[in-house]
C-alpha cells in the first residue's frame, strides 16, 4: 500500500479528501479522522487522510497507530522532514528513544541547520537520563534559532533541575512570551516562583493550582508540579526554612498518596511483610550444603532504602576486585516460587538441594547477561529489596556474604519522606510518616527473625561510622568479603559510573562523604513525633541515642 500525492480522478474522492481538510481546518479533529478512516476504507490513498487520522491517533494516546500511518506516509514522501519529524516525536512517546535519536540524527544530517531537529535530539537524551548531551543538543537548537520555544523551555527546565532560578526564570519567561500556553516554560515558572518563595505552601494561588484538575498526578502538568513541589521542598530546606519545606513536603506527599491510593491500598507491602514474618516463625531451614560459586566471592548489599547502600556500593566498586550491578533483580524466579506463596517457605525448606540448582544458574546466567565478569572479582549483589528475601538467598548461596546497611532509623524514615520515588507497592509506604515508620519497623523485625532462625554470615554497616572513619569501617567491610584495603577505595568517585543515574542517590554519591546528612531529623524534630514510638525500639537495637 503506498500514498500518493493525488486524491485520484474521481470527484467522489476529491470529496472526501476535501472534508478531511475542512474538519481539520475548523478543529474538528475526531470528525476529520472519521472521514479520513472512511475514505482509506474505500481505497482512497491520499496524504491528508494519513495525516489526519495518524493526528487523531496522537491526540487520543494510540501512538502505535500513528506511527503505523506515519510510516505509510513516508513511504511516499522519504525526504519530507516535517513527516520524519512526527515520526521521531512519535517514537519517544511509545518510549524508544535509541529509535527516535537515529530518526532526529538523519533529520541533522539533512539539514544541519533544522532547529527543531536538534531540540528534539535534546529532548531525547534527557529521555535517557544523558544530561550533559542533552544541554548540547538544546544549545545548538538555541544556535540555529534564538526563539525556538521548546528549546527555550528545554533550556530553562535544565537550569531549574540544577536548582539555577535566575536563568531558568529568565528562559522560561521569553518562552513564555512567544507561546503564553507552553506547558513546559509554565512549569518551570511555577517551579521558580515556588522555590523562590513567591508562591508558597500557605499561598492561595498555590491551593488554586492543586485543585485545577489540569495539574492532577498522572498528567503532563501535574509531573511538573510535582517536580517544582520537590525542588521548592529541597530549596526550603538548604534556606533553612524547615517548616515551609515540610508543607510543601506534606503537600506532595498527600497528592500522591490521595491519587494511587485505589491502585496500591488494597494490598499494602506493610501488611505482606507482617504476613511473612508469621509464615517465618515456623520456619525450619535444612542443613546447608555447599554450593560452588563461579566467582571468587559473593555478596548481597543489603537495607532499607536511604541508608547507604549505594554510598557503600559505589566505595567497594572502586576496587580491582570487586564488580557490582545497580540494582538489578536477579531472584524474581525465585521469589515467584517461594516468597510470594503463602505456603512459598514451608515448599523452599522442602525443596531437595538439586531443585534450586536451575535458580542459581538463572542467576549467574542473568548477572553475565547484564554484561558483568565476574570471573576472579567478588561480584557484590545490591537491592534494599532483598531484604525480605534471605530466606530465599540463603538456601540459594549459602556461602554468600549478607552486608547489611544501618543508619540511624528516624533518618532513614525522614529521608524517604522528604525524597519522592517512582511510586509502587513499596515507596507508596513512604508517603505517610506512619505508613514508613511502620514499614522500616516491619521490615527489620522480618531481618532480624531471619537472623535468629537462619544460619548466615552477616555483617552490619553503619553510614554515621563510615563518614566518622572511612577507613576503620571499609577495612572492616574488604575484611568480611574478602578482598584488601586498597587506598583506591578513597577516590570512590570513579566508580559512580555503577549507580543508576535516574536514582535519588545517585546526585548525592556523585558529592563524596559529608557528615551533614547525619541527624537530619533533628532539624524537623517536632514535626517528627509520630514516628519516634514505631522506631524507638529499632534506635536503640541499632545503638542510637534515644530521641
């Protein structure tokens, strides 16, 4: 089936083609597609018809169905960079954004001097989370054409990301002034003015916004609210004004909490975790037996979220002899298996040791697959996640070594209020102070029963030890997996290149040690007394002074 650029000879599909245009011309999008799929129906091949029901297909979200017309049209029209252009803008929004570079790159190679082209090539690095090319791209865009909007905003939401106001407002405004509408330059003005300080959280334009549906979670508007509410939160903070950073905090939070509440409260981590401690109680493990490893060491880094794993990650990737992989889950097989069932543990103590052994080879196949050698090296295995499956790691790796990382709870609580997360089943805990406290305290009663009942070699890291005394706490750390202190482990930076970039970790990693994340809570302390009771137990298991 190919296009042409003639509606035939027939005044019938002369017509047609001609009520396409026409509804199109008055707005009328959904009628011009209804046309336009009557007369492709009919046999009628003509580029306004494509064209305007691959339009109607964007507009309702069917991109798959866009881009399929798309592709029809540039079999007729291969040089048409206006269609390459759809087709490129099409491809970032089903999520392909190495398809949609080589689409914008052959867009430059044409025509060097395609502003838009180069914007949008920006657009797509900040896709892949490629922050320094993204700025290049978007400056070259602002060469071509001082006042191409989208660049502008594009420009302005990268100086607002890095917390830099004044030229981002300044971006933001000439965007602004060329396309008064521009979803993007006006969320970044709202994420200046609410870091700024114009519009706080006690300010009635603010409230005005909050409950304008336009900036409801889940739409374009509503992600950059979020975004400017988290920046505002942050900024508030390094001000030291504490209590106009929690309220924005709270406001955040309860957005998001308000909006997947239906999704996620039905069944709540909270409530699994306190269902496998029951299932745990019972729990007899069979005698371990040992499992040959096919690297010279094996190691879990363990924890809750926001307290160290990655800090402690990225130091002992530095080393020559360790190699590490971000978070990646590595057991879901397993876990389908044994943790999730309610009778998964009483299957995994029953299981006969050569029925595991497919799991632990989907495993190491796994970790080669991801591109990790882990031939002569310890390969160090970090997810917070599974921490509510050593259960399962044991049985499976019984020599394995567990790291498990402390911080002082009510910090580690704070830290993941205050930090917004991709919400899911677990970081939707996050959202309420109870909710978390609960959570943490739930998921170290799970770690410490797997303890008691479960043989395995364990040691506990503590952040506030490591930044008081790097050293004396490494040593500790290369002693227990086996590797030396080397003084590489100091210059830790070189291996941030192991940390997922898109991580709420990963900007503080890049910064080195710094003691002023200890005691964070103290500066929000009243604010805090929900959590103290639920934790209390845990600060004092863990060796902090008592609130």
């Amino acid at each position: 089936m190919s296009a042409t650029g003639s509606p035939g000879t027939s005044p019938e599909n002369a017509a047609m083609v001609q009520g396409v245009i026409d509804a199109a011309r008055s707005g009328d999008f959904a009628r011009a597609s209804e046309l336009a799929n009557a007369a492709i129906q009919k046999g009628v091949r003509h580029p306004v018809l494509f064209n305007a029901r691959s339009t109607w297909f964007g507009m309702q979200g069917r991109h798959e169905e866009a881009l399929a017309d798309l592709q029809v049209l540039r079999s007729a029209f291969p040089d048409d960079v206006t269609l390459l252009l759809k087709i490129g803008v099409c491809q970032m929004r089903l999520r392909r954004p190495k398809r949609a570079l080589q689409t914008f790159d052959e867009i430059v190679a044409r025509d060097p001097g395609n502003a838009q082209a180069h914007y949008q090539r920006g657009a797509v690095f900040g896709m892949l989370g490629e922050t320094g090319a993204m700025k290049e791209a978007f400056d070259a865009a602002l060469a071509r054409d001082p006042e191409n909007v989208d660049a502008l905003a594009g420009m302005a939401l990268y100086h607002a990301r890095s917390s830099e106001y004044e030229p981002a407002g300044r971006l933001s405004a000439r965007a602004l002034a060329h396309a008064p509408g521009h979803m993007v330059a006006q969320n970044v003005a709202l994420l200046v003015a609410i870091a700024e300080g114009t519009i706080g959280a006690s300010d009635g334009r603010l409230h005005h916004i909050l409950e304008n549906p336009l900036f409801a979670v889940g739409t374009p508007f509503g992600h950059g609210l979020n975004l400017a509410l988290e920046e505002a939160g942050s900024s508030g903070d390094r001000a030291g004004r504490t209590e106009e950073a929690f309220a924005i905090w709270e406001i955040l939070n309860r957005r998001r909490y308000d909006a997947f509440l239906p999704q996620l409260g039905p069944e709540r981590s909270v409530a699994q975790v306190r269902r496998r401690i029951l299932e745990l109680k019972p729990y007899e493990p069979p005698p371990s037996s040992r499992v040959a490893c096919p690297a010279a060491g094996h190691a879990f880094l363990l924890g809750f979220m926001r307290s160290g794993t990655t800090l402690l990650e990225t130091v002992l990737a530095a080393s020559e002899h360790v190699v590490a992989l971000d978070e990646f889950d590595f057991l879901s097989e397993g876990v389908r298996e044994y943790i999730v069932p309610r009778d998964g543990l009483e299957k995994l103590a029953r299981a006969p040791d050569e029925a595991l052994q497919p799991l632990r080879d989907s495993y190491w196949r796994s970790v080669r697959e991801a591109g990790i050698s882990y031939e002569g090296k310890v390969y160090l295995d970090k997810l917070p996640l599974n921490s509510l499956r050593l259960p399962l790691i044991a049985r499976l790796f019984p020599e394995a070594k567990i790291l498990l990382a402390i911080r002082d709870p009510r910090d580690v609580v704070f830290s993941c209020f205050r930090h917004s997360f991709e919400v899911g089943l677990q970081t939707f805990e996050y959202l309420r102070l109870d909710d978390c406290a609960n959570y943490y305290a739930a998921t170290m009663e799970f770690v410490e029963l797997c303890r008691d009942r479960i043989p395995m070699s364990v040691h506990e890291h503590h952040y506030e030890k490591m930044v008081a005394d790097f050293e004396t706490s490494v040593r500790s750390v290369c002693d227990f997996i086996g590797i030396a202190w080397d003084e590489s482990l100091r210059n830790f930076g070189k291996a941030s290149g192991v940390v997922n970039e898109r991580s709420v970790s990963a900007s503080q990693v890049s910064k080195g040690l710094y003691a002023g994340a200890s005691g964070q809570w103290r500066r929000y302390q009243e604010r805090l007394g929900v959590i103290y009771p639920i934790l209390e137990p845990w600060v004092a298991r863990f060796g902090y002074a008592p609130t």
